[in-house]
C-alpha cells in the first residue's frame, strides 16, 4: 500500500499518458480495418488495402502534399520573422519593448474563430482572393508568436559573454553571429520551427475562413469527409505522420546524445 | 595585424560615464610592455570597466588608449591585437576545446593555428583533453583552456579578469604559480584585475589600487604594503593599526616625533607625508612585538582576545582610550601573551607611516574579504 | 527608427558611436509589421464589418449600426454562456490531469525525460481530426468502455448531473468537454512543465527536512512556484477551447453548440457578415477582458 502511495505521482502520469494516446492507437489500429459501410467507426474486418494503396481516395493526397507544402513554407517563413524577434527581445534594450511583447502574446490569446473571421473580412475589404496564399499569410501571423517564445526560451540562457569572447578573439560580427550565436540558439530555432510546422499542418479553424474550393488541405479534407463516411487512408496517413514525427524526434534526440558520448 | 608595433600600453584620462555615475574617473596609467600588472580593488572600484575599455568591449567617455605609437581608442574588439581570459571563462559550449584554441587564429586565416593550439595546449598542460568539451573539464582545466584559448594569439596586451575567482583554495594558489610561470615564459604584457589583495601582491610585479572610480596608488607590492599612501590602501592591502596623533614641531633629517594620546611615538621622515599635521600613524600587526624588544615605541594595554593559528597568534590589545591594536606574533618559540595579561607593546620607528588624518580610518577596511 | 535616434541622444556617449540602436528595430520589423497588419488590422476591418449593413451580392454600407450587437448577445447568449462553461470545465479538468503528468516529467522521468516529452507533442502530428473522430470510435455504444459505464452506473450518474441526455456516452455534453480536455491537454503540459522542470528538487527535501508533509510541501512550495506555468498554460487551453466549434460538432448533438460554431456557420453558411463579425468581435472583447483581470489576479503580467 505504501508502495503504491509512494509511487502515486508515477501512476496518475501513466494514466494521462494512455489517455493522450489511446485515440493514436485506435487511429493505428482502424487503419488496418475493412469497414463495413462508408464509417470507418467499427471493427470489421483485418485489411492492408489502405496501407498499399495510400492515395485512393480521392484527393487525398493532394491535399496531404498542400497542407505539407503550405507546413514548410509557414513554418519556414514564421521561423525567419520569430527567430529575429527573439533576438530583438532576448538581446537588446529598447523602447516599446512591452508593447511588442503584448504584440506577440496577442495572437497565443485569440481564438481561432476570432483570428480566422477577422482575416476574412480583412481579405473581403481589399479584394484578396481566398486559397493558398490566403492561407499562407494566416498561418505564418499565428506561428510567429510560438516561434518567438520558443526561440526566446533559449536566447535567454545564452551568456552575452560568449559573444563578447568571440569578439575578443577576432570575430567580426557576422562571424560571431554565424559561429558563436546561431549554433547555440539553433536548438530553440529548431524546436521553434517543429512547433509552427505542426501547428500549420494540423490547422483546421483559421484554414477553413481562407480557403477556396481548388485549395483543400489535409484537416479540411478529413472535415469534409467525417461527413459522408472517411476513407480508411486517412488513418494510414494519420499514423505515418505520428511515427514520422516519433523518429525525426527521436533521431534528433539520439545525434544529439551521440555526440555528447564521443568527446567524453 | 600581428605586425602591429608593440610597446607600453597607456591610458590617457581614460573615462568611464554612465547615465547616473562616473565608473572611471580620468585615469592615466602606462603599463610596461612585457609586466605583469594588477588592477586591485574592491568589487565596483571601476576596475573591471577599465579592463573592459581596454578589451574593446566598453566605449570609453573619453581619453585615449594606445599601445606603444597606435592609438586604439576607436577600434573594434575584434581589431584589437588585446585578449581576455573572462572571469567564467566564457569558452564555447558547442566547441571541442581544440576548437576553441583555434578560434582567434581561425579568425586570422592562420595556416597554422592546429598547430600552435596544440602547442599552447602543451604549455598548460591540457594537451591530452584536446578532443573534448569544455563542460566535460573541472574547473581549474576550463580556467587553463580560457588562458590557452586568449594566450595563443600572442595579443600585446592579456587581460585576465577576476581569472582564478571560481577555483577553490589550493588550486587557486596552485594556478597563481603557474600564471606567472607562464607569463615570464612568454614575456607578454598581463593585466590582471582582482578583487583579492593577496593574490595581486604574489603575482604582479606592480600594482594599481583602484577605489570609487580612481587610482590611490601605483606601486611594487612591497611599496605599496610597507608605505600606503591612504588609509584606504594600508587597510585594504593587509590590516593595519591607526592611530590618531598630532606631529610635534622640530625632529632630525631622518626622524620625527608625533604625539597621540598623550604618548610620544617615532617615526621615520621619509613615511611621514610634507604639511601635514594631524595624522593617522600606522603600523602593521606583525611589525609589533608584546613585550620592549620591537623598538623605541611603546605603549601600554591589556590583551582581550588570543587567537591562534599554529603559525602565528593574534592578539587584541586594548589601549587606555580603549582602542584596540591588533598584534600578531611569529610562533618562534617566544612567550605568549595570556587573556587580561597588562602588556607592553613596541615597535621600530621605520616599520611606522602616517597618514593625513582627514581621511576615514575605515576606509577599505570593510571591504576585505576572507577567502583572499 | 525615429524613435531610435531620439534615443541615442539621451545617453553620455558621443552619437556616432551609439548607431547600432537601430538593429533592435530593424529585428523587429519584419515580423511586427507582418502581426500588425493580419492581425490588428483585421480586428478593426472585423469592427468595421460588423457596423455595416447590405448583402453580399449588392455589397455592405458602413451604418455604425449598433444594435447589432444587442441582438447577437439576445439571440445567441446561451452559446456564449455554453462555451465558457465547456472551456471553464475542460481547463480545470486539464489542469487536474496535466499536473501529474508535467510534474513526472519535469522531476521523475530522469532519462526518460525526452522520450516522454516526445510521446506528449507526437499526437500533435496526427491530424487533431482524426484524433477527435477516434473518440467517436472509443465512445461509441458498442465498445466496452460504454458498457463498463453502464454496468458501473457511471452512465446513470452522468445522465442525472445532466452531462449526457440517455445512457450512451456520445453526442453529449459530457463527450464535448472530454474532447476538449483530450484537445488541449497539451497546451497545459508544457508550461506546466517548462515552470516545474525550473523547481530545483532540493526546495522540496528542503521542506520535507522542516516538517512539511507531502500535502503542505504542495500547497507552500510547488504549486506556488509553478504559477507562471499554471497561468500560462490555463490560458493557452482555456482560450482556445473557448473558441473551438470542432469537438461540440463531432462529439455532441444539437444542444452543444459552441459560440465557434455559430460563427463559422454564420460567416460561411449564412454569409450574413455583419452578425458573424459581431459575433466574432464579441468573442474577442470577452475573452481579452476574462484574460486581463486573471492576468491580473495572478500577478503574473510577464508571460512571456
């Protein structure tokens, strides 16, 4: 009894756990299903047809490659705009500095629906038409902010000292920048862009208010058809994506690990 | 750049403002080329900021730097041939410490540079840990990496700040030695700037005493012990005994008489400062002896405090106006004093100095700390 | 960069010698000009949409038509009052089960830290969906958990606190607010994580040493440590949630819809512009108003 009460905190943090990744098995699981109707909602029968055949419903995979597409470019394009504001934040004194630190917090406290609408009817009033450039601008506006607090978290540890040193020694600023600076924000820049990326990627709300019918992405695809009966490949895709982001996560984890083995 | 000419680093009124108070007040100073200098003072004296403007790393408010004929007042850290060791190193956490060696002459373009790395590696002894991170070395590697790391490009001028501040007791003694070492191997000019009096008078062949912003004084450390010109020196430097006494008028070439509480006291010409007339005369503790055999000074007290230290004893003399002098006797087989023993304390007219007495008695006092 | 010349002249130092003032703005501008532009500006052409009156084949006059408002709020009060109360219960409910969770993280996984922190993000990367339609699976009435409900009369319970109408766990008030829970469980992780990964594990054998008991080592230590992670991460789920129309549309029936809904229906469905920008604009001042005075009474101003 006293061993279960000791290790209290250990149980309740497994349950949650199963509980966060219980719907990623069921997902896992139904990919292998054969349904019976057109709702993927029950068990019928083993299957591997979707898993050899990931683009046969239709339009699946088009919208896989825009909203991959629409991931990169946003997640690419928030990085650069946060990644400089972090600098800015972490690294200088200024005046308006709280503002812009309400700036950034803004969009983190906005609900989507809000973000999304307002977008729209800004888009109406000048005449930018719906799709993916529509979608792109929206979607770099809300990654920024993650970005910037994700890059800020590192910035912070670094020591002003060390780029003092690198300057000591010669460096220009460029090069104390590129060597010193960069490679040591980089794992906040990374996780930054990680984060932005699979915000974009898994965006349905704001999407939605600026997309056009020939611009449908991968969230907006499954929307449409929870409706009408989802194809089993959507599963399949759903459950590559969990184990692609485990390995990259994972790779990352381990090089990083590795090298810190090698010199000792 | 290396061939820019060498010669004597100077500071010309060099000045230090900020927005509410004068870090470095205008401070003229000229370090030999090839010394091993220290900035001393308490921690906010401005000798960091010195150091810094030095570095390249502070612009200063005004004044002129230069070394030997070039005045390097405008240019940049990275244009300056002057390196830092910094007082937590400061080496790059994502580089192998071979890496960080190389990076100033990296910076250069010099064909070189793993090469003298290695060697400057040797020179401190950390040649078989090339290959590692600095967070994987003890304390005392990382403070040798930083000096390798900033000695390798043979700057005209080292700085080193607060370098030994991080390290315990016995490795910071360990590391003052072979600084020095160092130093007159490569017969570079070191700036050291420290907080730890003792610690500037082992290693530097003169020094600078900062306080508030300005220099008290400049001088070999045995001078600036044995003849402080301030009571902000003769007590941060080492502990001394003040007292308050009026010079009395005449007196020979070498020797003159000066008069406190009622006691008349010796002390030689040359210690005494010109026009002054009230002074504090000091003396140091272990220039004094319990009993008549230190001199022709001689005062009476009883003994409130016995502490001993197997090498030494301190004792706490008080004094009739109840001041009390501290005294420190050599364990040399002598008697020692007992607690509430009347002694006589004495000492030798040259182991005196006085000082203007319009002076705080405790300045720099409070400020000395124990670990030094 | 006006402001920062007008700067460089307050300071001691020469002018010349101060121009790198600039750098911090020029940082800035990219990013900052990108927010205020597809960000605030859409909050006033959003103000402005909802004052105007017209259709959208003829166009819209701006008529400062007020009342607009009044009517939102009439019509559509108990949406309002709806998705605060899911978002409210959600969040407490998140905060409950994330604590534990971030805590283990933050103070007992040691190596398996990383591994556990990946297993929290990961799901991220399955389109949230997908993951919300397989709650539709998990719930459904032929999978044992309903049943286990039932036989444990958990259904029975639920069905008399008003959570679910029959005694079937979906399509119901209290599917919804597990979806949200579920949703935005992450959102609360990692701040909390982030704020207990800072708490240096000697604070609490130091008040173990001084005769708290685990209970009160909570209460007086980690929980008050912890608060800038517990505000961030009440806001970072309560916010969103609030304005989430998904899991009331997948989860619940007729009598769940959330605020979020009606304006996506409105703007998309309806096309009635003005009353979705209303709605929308009323949205927005809530939530900032709630957001500042809780901001306020945690005495947490510096979020970021």
């Amino acid at each position: 009894m006293s061993w279960i009460k000791r290790h209290l905190i250990t149980f309740a943090a497994i349950a949650v756990l199963i509980y966060m990744l219980v719907p990623n098995v069921i997902v896992a699981a139904f990919s292998f299903n054969d349904p019976k109707g057109k709702y993927n909602y029950n068990f019928n029968e083993f299957s591997t047809a979707a898993w050899t055949n990931p683009c046969g419903a239709q339009g699946i995979c088009e919208s896989l490659g825009l909203s991959l597409q629409i991931g990169v470019i946003a997640s690419l394009a928030a990085t650069a705009l946060g990644t400089m504001i972090a600098f800015a934040l972490g690294r200088y004194r200024f005046r308006g500095r709280s503002a812009t630190n309400l700036l950034i917090f803004m969009p983190m406290a906005t609900p989507e629906v809000v973000m999304g609408s307002s977008l729209l009817t800004l888009f109406l009033m000048l005449g930018v038409p719906s799709g993916r450039t529509a979608i792109l601008i929206a979607h770099i506006m809300f990654c920024v902010s993650f970005v910037v607090v994700a890059v800020k978290a590192r910035v912070a540890t670094l020591d002003p000292k060390l780029e003092e040193a690198a300057a000591d020694l010669g460096a220009n600023p460029t090069q104390t920048f590129m060597r010193v600076t960069l490679p040591l924000a980089a794992p906040g820049i990374a996780a930054g862009a990680l984060l932005a990326f699979s915000l974009s990627f898994d965006d349905y709300i704001i999407t939605n208010f600026n997309a056009s019918p020939s611009s449908i992405t991968f969230p907006m695809y499954v929307w449409g058809a929870s409706a009408r009966g989802v194809p089993v490949q959507v599963y399949v895709i759903g459950t590559v994506m969990f184990l692609l982001a485990l390995i990259v996560v994972m790779t990352g984890q381990l090089i990083s690990s590795r090298r810190n083995r090698q010199v000792a | 750049m290396s061939e820019q000419s060498k010669g004597d680093l100077s500071l010309v009124a060099l000045t230090k403002s900020f927005a509410t108070f004068t870090a470095v007040h205008p401070l003229d100073l000229t370090i030999p080329q090839g010394s091993f200098f220290a900035l001393l003072g308490p921690s906010g004296c401005g000798k960091t900021t010195t150091l810094r403007m030095i570095a390249g790393l502070e612009e200063p408010t005004g004044g002129r730097i230069r070394i030997g004929d070039s005045d390097i007042t405008e240019t940049k850290a990275y244009q300056r041939n002057v390196n830092t060791v910094f007082q937590s190193y400061a080496l790059f956490p994502h580089m192998s410490v071979l890496d960080n060696v190389m990076f100033g002459l990296r910076r250069r373009g010099d064909k070189d540079a793993k090469a003298k790395a290695n060697e400057v590696l040797e020179l401190v002894q950390l040649g078989q840990v090339a290959n590692k991170k600095p967070t994987q070395l003890s304390g005392g590697m990382q403070q040798r990496v930083a000096l390798a790391r900033a000695l390798v490009n043979r700057p005209d001028v080292l700085l080193l700040d607060e370098p030994l501040g991080a390290l315990d007791l016995k490795l910071r003694r360990q590391m003052q030695i072979e600084l020095k070492r160092i130093q007159q191997e490569v017969g570079l000019t070191f700036i050291h700037v420290t907080h730890d009096q003792e610690e500037a008078m082992t290693m530097a062949d003169s020094i600078a005493v900062m306080n508030a912003g300005r220099m008290e004084q400049l001088g070999d450390p045995a001078t600036l012990y044995e003849q402080p010109r301030s009571t902000f020196v003769a007590n941060f430097l080492g502990q001394s005994n003040l007292l308050r006494a009026r010079v009395n008028p005449g007196g020979t070439d070498e020797m003159v008489t000066v008069r406190a509480h009622d006691v008349d006291l010796e002390v030689s010409r040359e210690h005494l400062p010109d026009g002054v007339g009230d002074v504090w005369l000091g003396v140091r503790p272990e220039k004094l002896r319990l009993g008549e055999s230190g001199g022709p000074n001689h005062l009476r007290g009883i003994v409130r405090d016995v502490s001993f230290s197997g090498v030494a004893t301190q004792y706490s003399v008080e004094m009739p106006w109840g001041q009390e002098l501290i005294v420190i006797q050599q364990n040399d087989g002598s008697n020692r004093a007992t607690l509430g023993e009347a002694v006589t304390v004495s000492w030798a007219a040259q182991h005196g100095f006085a000082l203007d007495a319009s002076q705080d008695a405790e300045a720099g006092a409070e400020l000395v700390d124990d670990h030094g | 960069m006006a402001e920062a010349a007008v700067l460089s002249t307050g300071s001691a130092a020469p002018p010349s010698r101060r121009r790198r003032n600039w750098v911090p703005y020029a940082l800035l501008l990219p990013g900052i000009l990108w927010l205020l532009i597809f960000f605030v500006l859409p909050m006033v052409t959003l103000a402005s949409q909802s004052l105007q009156e017209g259709n959208v084949d003829d166009g819209y006059v701006f008529t400062a038509n007020f009342s607009i408002y009044l009517d939102a709020l009439k019509q559509y009060w108990p949406q309002f009052v709806r998705s605060f109360v899911y978002a409210g219960i959600a969040t407490g409910l998140a905060l409950l089960l994330g604590y534990p969770l971030a805590y283990f993280i933050a103070q007992k996984a040691g190596r398996h830290k990383n591994l556990v922190l990946v297993l929290v993000i990961a799901p991220f990367f399955t389109s949230f969906l997908i993951r919300t339609l397989a709650w539709r699976t998990i719930l459904s009435d032929d999978w044992f958990i309903t049943t286990w409900a039932q036989n444990l009369h958990i259904t029975d319970f639920l069905q008399a606190v008003g959570l679910t109408d029959n005694d079937s766990l979906l399509n119901s008030q209290f599917a919804v607010i597990m979806g949200l829970t579920y949703n935005f469980l992450p959102f609360m992780i990692l701040p909390l994580y982030t704020s207990l990964e800072r708490l240096d594990p000697r604070l609490i054998e130091a008040a173990g040493d001084l005769y708290a008991s685990p209970w009160q080592t909570f209460r007086k230590v980690t929980w008050p440590l912890s608060l800038p992670g517990v505000v961030a991460g009440t806001l970072l789920t309560f916010i969103p949630a609030a304005g989430d129309f998904i899991n009331a549309r997948l989860l619940g029936n007729t009598q769940t819809t959330m605020i979020g809904s009606v304006i996506d229906s409105q703007f998309l469905r309806v096309l009635d512009y003005p009353l979705a920008a209303a709605l929308s604009f009323i949205l927005l001042v809530l939530i900032v108003a709630m957001v500042s005075v809780y901001v306020r009474r945690a005495g947490t101003e510096e979020l970021l």
